[in-house]
C-alpha cells in the first residue's frame, strides 16, 4: 500500500465487486455525496441508491451503480457493503426501461403502504441504473 491510497474492499450480496487499493472514493449517503481518500476519519454511514466513483492508483476511475447498503471506514481501510453494483456495461437499458415503468405502474395501484414503498424503491433502483448506463456506457 503506497502512502496515498486505502485498502478498498467493496461488495454486492451476490458477488465481490472490487478488491484492493484506492486512492479516492465517493458515495451518495442520505445526506448528499461524500468523498473518502487515504487516512480519512474513522466513519460508518448509510449508503442510498445512486452512482459509487472510485480511483486505483493506475488513475482510472470505475464508478457503479449500487442500491442500498453500508459503508465502514476504520484504519485505512473502507468497506462498502450494498445490495447490488454493476458496472454501465452490465446494465441492461430495455430491461431497466421495463422494470421502471412496472414500478411506476405498481406506484398508481391501490395497494397497501408496504407495496407502495417497494414499488418506490423499486423505480429509484431503475431510474439510477438508467443513468449510470446513460452517462458512462460508451458502447
């Protein structure tokens, strides 16, 4: 580990998404997009629906879209726990299409508060993957 990086272990609850050093980061939290680098204070805070950039030490910047999830910073070492990442490339556009307008269709039905908010979810989790592929697909 050089001077300027932390260690990044960072996974999805049906895979590990990225393993190793880092020189930034920064992930949506309830209270807006924050950035972590190297030696940043020990934090833990609730990760939201949206877009996860991070830096390896090559230069590159790989950004994710994620739902939900965790993240722990403790001694140089982060760990972002969400409940799905993908890459833009992973992302299929139609099917996201599809399942949000499923979502906003579930969102006008009559239904209990418990459907509602799942269809809610739902249409973040799709409109963010759209996004992501929008912006950083270059297929």
């Amino acid at each position: 580990m050089t001077q300027n990086t932390f260690h990044l272990s960072f996974y999805a609850s049906d895979k590990s998404f990225f393993e190793g050093e880092c020189v930034s980061l920064v992930a949506p939290f309830t209270d807006g997009q924050y950035g972590i680098m190297a030696y940043h204070g020990n934090v833990m805070a609730a990760v939201v629906p949206g877009e996860v950039h991070f830096t390896v030490p090559s230069g590159e910047t790989l950004v994710a879209a994620v739902s939900g999830g965790i993240l722990k910073m403790e001694n140089n070492t982060v760990l972002l726990l969400v409940g799905t990442a993908e890459r833009p490339d992973e992302i299929d556009a139609n099917r996201a299409r599809r399942a949000a307008d499923e979502a906003k269709e579930a969102l006008l039905q009559k239904r209990s508060i418990t459907d509602y908010k799942t269809a809610q979810a739902r249409l973040v989790r799709e409109i963010n993957r759209l996004r992501v592929k929008e912006h950083y697909s270059y297929n």
